[in-house]
C-alpha cells in the first residue's frame, strides 16, 4: 500500500508477486550486506549525534525559560516567599494571582474534521494546539485550518483576539496538559474542537505569560489535578484552579523580549540540525539504492 497527498494506491497480490527483483550471487549479497552494515552504522551515528544535541538545545531552551519567568533577568534579586507551593520563592514586588482574576474561559467552536475547508474561516483545533510546530508564544501559519462561514456565525462566542489562550481540553499524555496557543495577532481566529479558550481582561500584551504556560512549574498545577486513563481531561475548572507569577509590566516586557530573541536562537540551531538530520537520511538511502543496484563497485 502506497499514500501519497491522501491518495491511495492499491497493490494486489497478483500484482505483487510479478513484481522482479535484483538477485546477484549470494558472497556478492553478503559482501553489499556486509558493507551496508558498515556505512549506514557510521551514517546513523551522525544521526544520532545530531538527535542528542537537538534534545540538549530543546533542554537548555526549556531552563532558560523557566529561570527567566520565575526569577527575573536580575541574578541579583531579593527573593521572597510567594505563598504558593508550585513555585517557592520569587523576586521581591512579584504578585502572584489567581488565573480567574486575569482570565475568564469559554469553549471552542463545536465541530468535525469533515468540515474543514481549503479557505474559509480560520480556527484552531486541540490536534493544532498539540502539534510539535506549536511554539505556544505566537499563532504559527502551519497550524491554522478552516470552517465555514456559518459554522463560524453560530459560534461567535468561541472567537479570540490579541492577548488570548486556546488550550487543548485533553492530552494523551501528562506532558501535553497544559499545552496552549498563545494569540499573538489579530486574524479573525476561532477557537476550534476540544479546546478551552482563556480570554485575556486586560488589554495588552500576555507574552509573558505565554512563556509561563511553557514551564513545568506552572503545568504541575494542572497536571495534579487532571483525570483520566488513556487521556487525560483538561477542563475549564481545571484551568481556572491555577495561579500565575506576575513581574511588572517593565519587567514583563523585558522578559519577553530577552526570550523571544534567545528562544529565536536555539530554534534556528534545532532547524539547522534537523535539516542535517533529512541531509543524513537522504544521503543513507542513496547509498543503499547504490549498492543494492549494484552501481557501487565493492571489493
């Protein structure tokens, strides 16, 4: 079986069976074996380093984060008792508040996937929300899809505007509860299908906070209270529990900035090791085509 832009192309058996293939002298087969061990080990080695060194990047990204939200740019700050268990101590003239004070929350757009269209009007599902290309600091192009028009018209409450979340109502594993799209611009977005949107009260940015939903301090709230066996609920009420560190709007700015420039950093190395990784793969599946073809002369 064969797929290709969600087109099928059968094979039957018959069809299968007819099928020629390349049969040279068995010491030939294991000499080509034999050499393909060799270099697709040494080729999956690179792999493997470009992979490790990804996974680091992605860790450094992660701490970077989670020492800029909770502590500050100010190495030299006072630190004081928060008064809530998830974080600890935070930077003198920090608040913390309840989610809810901030927030209130609603449900996205009831719909399937057979309704999406090609153009149309944009929304964004909890399938998006957990997608690897999800920054959770800004809309990405990649994840929006669409619904009709009148889909969108009897859902007018699930629209979101700058400053907004959407979260995904459930996660397969605990990793993913909390996982969010952070509305970063105004495109006439909806929230789409088991989502929870969490509409921003105050009228200016929330990136900061956008990189506050991204550490695990802030997700252990959610994470201790979430149900289920195979998936896991996020609800509304869940949601709502939470509580947020605030810095001052100066300082939330400054976070924000610092993190969107090193944030910016890290994710062009993670994209240029990934693009060595597809470079690598290629590379190893010619050298098999070669050798298997036998247009690779092995002695």
């Amino acid at each position: 079986m064969h797929y290709s832009k969600n087109i099928r192309y059968s094979l039957t058996y018959d069809e299968f069976s007819a099928l020629k293939i390349i049969v040279p002298p068995i010491k030939e087969q294991q000499r080509i074996a034999d050499y393909l061990d060799e270099k697709c080990g040494e080729i999956d080695s690179l792999i493997g380093l470009q992979e490790q060194m990804i996974e680091k990047l992605k860790a450094y990204k992660q701490s970077l984060i989670t020492e800029a939200v909770t502590k500050g740019l100010d190495p030299n700050a006072k630190l004081v008792p928060s008064g809530i268990d998830w974080i600890g101590e935070i930077p003198e003239g920090w608040e913390t508040k309840p989610f809810k004070e901030l927030f209130r929350t609603g449900k996205g757009l009831s719909f399937t996937k057979a309704d999406l269209v090609k153009d149309g009007i944009p929304v964004i599902s909890y399938g998006q929300v957990h997608s690897k290309q999800n920054k959770g600091t800004r809309i990405d192009e990649v994840l929006v899809r669409f619904v009709p028009e009148e889909i969108a018209k009897s859902g007018e409450s699930s629209k979101v505007n700058v400053g907004d979340f959407i979260f995904a109502d459930t996660s397969e594993d605990l990793s993913g509860c909390g996982n969010c799209v952070y509305v970063d611009r105004e495109i006439g977005l909806y929230a789409g299908y088991h989502s929870v949107i969490a509409f921003s009260k105050r009228k200016k940015s929330n990136t900061y906070l956008a990189y506050l939903f991204l550490t695990d301090y802030w997700r252990s709230q959610i994470r201790c209270r979430v149900s289920g066996i195979k998936v896991f609920s996020i609800s509304q009420a869940i949601i709502k529990q939470t509580s947020i560190i605030l810095p001052s709007e100066n300082e939330q700015e400054a976070i924000a900035s610092y993190l969107d420039d090193k944030c910016s950093d890290i994710d062009r190395l993670i994209a240029l090791k990934q693009q060595k990784i597809e470079t690598l793969k290629d590379y190893k599946k010619s050298v098999i085509y070669e050798a298997v073809t036998g247009k690779t002369i092995i002695e």
